[in-house]
C-alpha cells in the first residue's frame, strides 16, 4: 500500500482499529525481519506517526514491548 493510501486509511481509523493495525503491523515486521523488508519499517514509521498525532505513543511502545518480550502474541490474533 503506497504511504499516502496508508496515512489516509489511518486517519479514518478509530483508535481500537488503529491498535489492531498496529499489532498486525508490528507482527508482520517481526516475521518478515530476515528478509528486511524497507516497506514494513515505512508502514511502523507511518502508524507510529497516526499514533503520536493522537497522543497516543505511549501505547504503540507498550504494544511493540510486549511483542518483543513474547513473541507468541502475534499467533494469537
């Protein structure tokens, strides 16, 4: 998804939406890491920037954390 689509399709998001992407997002990163895919890290950085527009990077760092500390929550939604 080109970077403008993404931005606009995030400003539409509600929050609960928003954090879903994000945790998606953040998995999707993790397992594609080998392959160091530039396109996921834009997608992060884009997300991260919707989140920080909203007040809201507190929880993008929480949710990020909690991924790295137990990676197995990426295969439970």
């Amino acid at each position: 998804m080109e970077i403008d689509a993404l931005k606009e399709l995030l400003e539409q998001m509600s929050d609960q939406d928003l954090f879903r992407f994000l945790r998606r997002s953040i998995c999707k990163s993790f397992i594609d890491i080998e392959h160091h895919h530039n396109d996921l890290s834009d997608e992060l950085d884009v997300v991260f920037s919707e989140c920080q527009r909203r007040g809201k990077e507190r929880l993008y760092d929480k949710i990020y954390e909690s991924i790295c500390n137990d990676p197995n929550l990426c295969k439970t939604g």
